[in-house]
C-alpha cells in the first residue's frame, strides 16, 4: 500500500512538471509572436487563493495596440487569449477600471501593462 502511493505520490509529480513546461512553453510561444509586433509591456496579478492574470500588450510605433496576450488560472491548463476588443486603441485611451469594470486581477495586470517604463 505504502509503495503504491509513493508511485502515485511520483507519477503526479512529473505529471505536474511535464504539464507546467507545455503552459510555460504556450505562454512564450505568444509572447515571442507579441515581440515580433512592437514594443510590448506586461502586466500581472498576484494572488496564492486567486487566478492570477499576466496581461501583455503590444504597442506599434503610434503607441496603438497591435497584439495582446491574457492568462487567467488557477491551474495549468491557463491558456493565452487575445484581448481583441483593445487592438486599435491608443495606449492613453486604455482605463483599466472601464475595459475590466468587475475585475480587479485584470486591471492590475492592465495598469502594470500600461505603465511608464523607466
């Protein structure tokens, strides 16, 4: 009994390595095609109980939304989603409490996203 619960106790464990680096390669996969668009700022939400959300946006040479990437979860199975209701706009008309009015993880990640770079 002890032995097959270590077995299972391991084969979940790499179960959860193999699946955090297929997430981990999703996410740079879209953040690469992001970086390939423009200059892009990224933004996240924290949270140990809560989805966290890493937002990134990609800005053209007129500072207008070319690309964006969003990955909500609690789990790895968070996928990258477009945000395609912000490309075309100006990165002064984005305000995070009216694009995301009844979520604060979003516009967290949304002001860090837009946020002057020093």
């Amino acid at each position: 009994m002890t032995s097959a619960l270590i077995t299972f106790a391991v084969i979940a464990w790499l179960m959860q390595i193999a699946l955090g680096w297929w997430q981990i390669q999703r996410f740079n996969h879209a953040f690469n095609r992001l970086c390939l668009l423009g200059t892009v700022g990224v933004g996240r939400s924290g949270g140990r109980f809560k989805p966290r959300v890493v937002l990134a946006l990609a800005f053209d040479a007129q500072q207008r939304v070319c690309g964006s990437m969003l990955m909500r979860g609690l789990t790895i199975f968070a996928q990258p989603k477009q945000l395609k209701q912000l490309h075309g706009m100006h990165q002064q008309q984005l305000c995070p409490d009216v694009i995301f009015p009844e979520d604060q993880a979003c516009q967290t990640a949304l002001s860090l996203a837009i946020a002057p770079k020093s």
